[in-house]
C-alpha cells in the first residue's frame, strides 16, 4: 500500500543507542511505502513539518550517572587544567620569551589548536558517554589509542602524587613559629650553607653564579637535603631507602583520592567546590600583598616587557605550541571521561571556551603573584630580575618559599601558599585518576560492577611505584619519569586521535554528532581547525619535542645512557598499544580483506551495512543515489527497549546533493 505523508525527519545512521536525539527538522514530503518487513522513504517535494524526537536508551545508560550540577562539572574541568604548571612553569616561560610578545604565539595556538582540540574531547566523550578506550566505538581500529592515553595517565600518576606529598611535606612544615628554611644551623644543614643576606649582588656577579642556582642557601639546602636527602644519594642507581616522612604524606594524598573518587563524580563534583576554587582565592591575596612589597613593580615589569624580536626566535613558538597543549590538558582522557557524565544535551561548546580561557587566564594572572615576590628577591640581594628567576620546584620549593620567610607574619603565608599547591595538584591528579577508572570500568563491566575495589587497587597501586620517587635518589626517578611518560608519548597519541575523529570517523559526521545534541553544526571555522590545523599543529608539536630531546639531566648530575633507554622504553610501552591494537582488531574480524578493512574503521553501530557492502568510508564524495548523503542517514535502527525493528532508507532530494 503507497500512502503519502509529509514529515520533516532525517534519522541519523550513527544514533548511539544510549541517547535519546533531536532529529533534524527539514522540510521535505515523504512517500511512505508500507511494506511487511520495514519502511522505505523517498523524497518527493517540499514541505514543512514540526520537530519530534526519537528515544532510544539501553539499560546500561539508564545506570550511567550524571553530574550532580553544571557547575560540579565546570569546576572539575577547570580544577583538572589548572595544575602546577600554570604557577611554575608559564611565569617563566613568558618571562624568557619575550614577556608580552609571547602572549602572541601562545594566543594564537590557543584559537587554532588548544580550544579546537579542548571542545572536541569534550563533544566526543558527552555524545557517546564513554571513556578513553570504549569512545572508540566510532572507529574500532582507534581503541589503542585509548589505551595509549590510559596507560599515560597512569604513568603520570607515579611521580604527579609525589609532588603533591612534597606540597603536603612542606604544609606540615609551615605550621612552626619559626619557618625551618629560614636560617642555617639545622640538622640537615652543610657546613657550606649560608646566609641569604651575605649574598648581594657583589658575591654574584663575581662567582658568575645565578642565586637561583646557589645550592648552599637555607632553603636550597631544606629542600635538597631537608626534604630530598638527595646528598645521601650518587644518582640514579642509588636509590636508597624511602624517606618515611614524604612516605606517609605520599598515603595521604592517595587516601584522599581513593575517597573522592570511589563513588564517582557525585562525590568528586562536591570535593572540586573546594580544591579548584581555593587556588584562586590564595592566589588573589598572594597578588595583592606580591605587589605591596619593595622591587614588586620591577618584577612585575621584568614580567610584561615586550620583546618582539624574540619572536624570530623558533624556540619561542616551540614553546608556546607545547606550553597551550599541555595546559589545557588535552589527550590524557580527562575531558573525555568528564564530558561523558553529562547530560546529552548540555552545551559543551560554551564549556570549551570558558573553561580553556579560564585556565590560560589563570596562567597568566598567576605571573604576577610570582614575579612580584621574584622581583621583591632580586632587590633584597641587589641583582637583576634574571638571576632569581626560574622555574619548576627550583621556584615554587626554594626560591618563593624563601622570600616568604622573610616576611612579617610568614608561618601564614607559607601555610596558604602551600595549601594552594596542594589543592592544585589534588584535583589534577583527581582528573588523571579519573580518567583511567572511567576508561577501563567502561571497557571491562566486571569493574564497573566492583569500583570501589577497583579505584583502590588503581591508587594503591601508584603508591607503590610512587615510593620510588620518595628515596635518598627519587628525584632522579621523578624526573625520568617526568621527561618520559608523557612527553612525546602524549603527543603522538593525540595527533591519532586527532586524524582519527577528523580524517576516519569523518568531520561531517562529528559535526552532525554535536547538531544533535545541542541544536547547531559546529562553524567552518572549527571544522576547518580538526581536519587541518590541529593535526597540522599536533605534527609540528611531535616533530619539536623530538628535535629539542636533549641528554636527560638534572642540575649538574647527566643520567647514564641505560637510563634514557628505560626512558624511551617508558614512551614506547604506551605508544605501542595504538599499531598493537590495530593489528589486533583487523586480525580478529572475519571476512575479505576489504570487509576487515571495513569493518575496523566503521562504527560498530553500523557494522550491519558492512554486511550490506554500503561503507561510507570507502566513498570519495557523498553519492546521490545510494542512500548515503551529507545530511542525511541510512542504516537500521533498533529499538530494542521498545522491542521494535525497523528499516528505514532515505534517498537525498536533490537539495542535498549540491
């Protein structure tokens, strides 16, 4: 029986079966032929029609949880990118690279690559509602990638926690009348150690030695030899035994993350109210009372003078590409894990773009907070702001802590300082941590069903290998494990990410992905940035990272060559999974080589039009006559909670063909 009907739908061949969608409205009149096993449309002629949607949810997304609030999600995001490196290393790189200019390339890669890459990770994790691994749903032959970053994120997680219990170390430290950097003559202390006011610029300038590379200052030697115990050690094969102090502030900072994250965002969205908003608070009052103290200005000018002519300098480009990357934190399956506990149809679009200002704007405010007390430094001892500058713990463990012991009521501003510390890398290590639980409870359901178990063998785990970081010689291992487990690796497994979400599963498709969810197709712009720029900005960043490898150090020690090859076996051991598994999945699928083929880079959701010999990855253009067009759908689509089946195929009007 032929009925004529009007509608307006365009039902989609790549609907996950775990939403529920907006079918998109498009005036055209359909030609509805009934038949016993199915229904067949063909357009015909122009008509409007109002807008419906389709349900379709599965029992195992009905169970997903979501977050509490927006903002629950908003402040982990913002706490996961705001970490260490926005006070520690940014301040400086700006300050060397030209001050003002530098925030050139750095916005620039920013608009073209870091918000780009930043807002597809967080479309791709909340429309398919999955983590790193399983997200690869959409082409098959791109798991390993997720893999890739899991294992990265785990890796970081070694030395990360570590630094955290360095912040924690010095917490409890502070909470004495008198701060125990301040003066020489402690147990810990050389018969070298000397006092920061016998330094001025005279002594300087003649031993040709920067003051913020002096080893014998009070607060260099509580860090190295206080805290570190790092003069008990001759490198990085003596080790030693661990220090039972940071030991036991290492198991705090893992208890604490295990009881955030063990019941899952519903809790961890509430623990961010605190640790990623703290951070700003502190840093605020850092900056008003930074800017209030003698030589302040000429630090904060040192900071914002504007050099272009450093701009013809390569390095400086190099270093803003690879500053935006990793501070944004792109690639580790964060933002995918935290955007897949979303509701469907929140807008993640705005959320890229706040959350990524957010965080470079932080980067940038957080300069003043240090160059103020770098400026106040270079004053106290009569040298050039380049001598106390610096970055890394050599500032935030030596240098800052040394300034704020000389001022009056110094245990206070010790305590917030440190506090802020803790409370950066608290929520950042939430997020890594995050990340791998998502990415393997979605994978393997047997630990989703056992999370809490699952979560504690996850953060005992890091402890474990975290107590080599806490020896005589940990922070050789540290900073193997720093230079190595997420440098090159991290970066060639987002640039396959990249091609794979743009070049296999298709910008087209993507971009009718986020249409459904929140009312409107990405812009030219950004679809231009995933197919071209960000893996073109992605190449470039992987090529300099390689270029720059230098011999691995650590001041004046240079690590033995077998260390560097534990190195590069750390970055290979999780590259790997990504032609692994890809090898893997092309051997395991049956059928013809080109069926393998086919069935790896088309979604899984889709995998019945395989059988039908209808792969849209295997056409040049979107054909006008086989079912299969820009804009609109074919394939199956199973209701399986309705227990209905049906077939329905749309041929594109010739407005859809142009």
């Amino acid at each position: 029986m032929n009925v004529q009907v009007h509608s307006d739908h365009k039902l989609s061949s790549v609907v996950p079966l775990t939403q529920y969608t907006t079918v998109e409205k498009k005036d055209v009149e359909l030609i509805l032929v009934k038949e016993l096993n199915g229904v067949q449309y063909t357009n015909t002629a122009v008509i409007a029609a109002p807008e419906t949607r389709v349900q379709i949810r599965s029992s195992e997304d009905e169970e997903r949880e979501t977050w509490g609030k927006k903002i629950d999600f908003l402040l982990s995001v913002i706490g996961f990118a705001v970490d260490l490196a926005n006070i520690c290393r940014f301040p400086y790189l700006c300050y060397k690279n030209g001050g003002g200019a530098f925030l050139i390339p750095y916005t620039l890669f920013l608009v073209i690559a870091g918000m780009p890459l930043f807002y597809m990770e967080l479309a791709l994790g909340q429309y398919n509602r999955e983590g790193a691994a399983t997200v690869w749903k959409i082409c098959p032959v791109f798991k390993g990638v997720g893999y890739t970053v899991i294992i990265i994120a785990l890796y970081v997680g070694f030395y990360y926690n570590v630094i955290i219990a360095w912040s924690l170390y010095y917490l409890f430290a502070s909470f004495a009348s008198e701060l125990p950097w301040l003066r020489c003559g402690n147990p810990w202390n050389s018969p070298n150690c000397i006092d920061p006011k016998l330094l001025n610029g005279c002594v300087l300038l003649g031993n040709e030695t920067k003051y913020s590379k002096y080893k014998i200052t009070p607060a260099a030697e509580y860090y190295e030899r206080g805290v570190l115990h790092l003069h008990e050690s001759e490198g990085i094969h003596d080790l030693g035994p661990p220090r039972w102090q940071l030991v036991l502030c290492l198991l705090v900072v893992v208890f604490i993350l295990y009881f955030t994250l063990c019941k899952g965002v519903k809790t961890s969205g509430k623990v961010v109210y605190i640790t990623a908003t703290m951070p700003y608070v502190v840093l605020f009052v850092l900056v008003i009372r930074g800017i209030t103290l003698p030589g302040a200005m000429d630090g904060i000018r040192a900071y914002l003078h504007i050099d272009l002519k450093r701009l013809n300098n390569a390095t400086v480009w190099i270093d803003a590409a690879t500053q935006i990357f990793y501070s944004l934190g792109a690639g580790f399956g964060v933002l995918i894990a935290f955007a897949s506990y979303n509701k469907f149809d929140n807008n993640c679009y705005r959320d890229a773009i706040l959350t990524s200002t957010i965080n470079c704007v932080t980067s940038f405010f957080s300069g003043f907070a240090i160059f103020s007390v770098l400026g106040y430094m270079a004053y106290m001892h009569g040298v050039n702001i380049e001598d106390v500058a610096t970055e890394g713990p050599g500032l935030v463990f030596i240098i800052y802590p040394e300034a704020i012991s000389t001022l009056p009521g110094s245990t206070f501003w010790s305590i917030v300082f440190f506090l802020m510390l803790l409370t950066l890398g608290i929520d950042s290590s939430m997020g890594g941590m995050e990340a791998i639980i998502t990415g393997l409870t979605d994978d393997f359901k047997i630990l989703k069903r056992n999370r809490k178990l699952f979560t504690f063998v996850t953060a005992f785990g890091t402890f474990l290998v975290a107590l080599s970081c806490v020896t005589n010689g940990g922070i050789y291992v540290l900073t193997l494990l720093d230079s190595f487990s997420a440098g090159t690796s991290i970066l060639f497994g987002v640039l396959i990410e990249a091609i794979g979400v743009s070049w296999f599963y298709g910008v087209d498709r993507f971009s009718e992905d986020i249409e459904r969810m929140m009312g409107f197709k990405p812009g030219l712009y950004w679809r231009l940035c995933w197919k071209f720029v960000s893996p073109a900005f992605l190449l470039f960043v992987v090529v300099a990272s390689i270029v720059k490898m230098e011999t691995l150090t650590y001041d004046d020690y240079t690590f033995p060559p077998w260390a560097s090859l534990i190195g590069w076996g750390i970055t290979m051991s999780s590259m790997l999974f990504v032609p692994a598994y890809a090898i893997y999945k092309f051997l395991t699928v049956r059928g013809t080589f080109k069926e393998r083929l086919a069935y790896c880079i088309t979604p899984e959701n889709e995998h019945h039009l395989v059988a039908e010999g209808n792969v849209r990855q295997f056409k040049c253009a979107p054909p006008c006559n086989s079912g299969v067009g820009r804009g609109t759908a074919t394939g199956n689509l199973e209701h399986s909670a309705a227990g209905i089946s049906e077939k329905a195929k749309v041929q594109p009007s010739p407005e859809d063909c142009r």
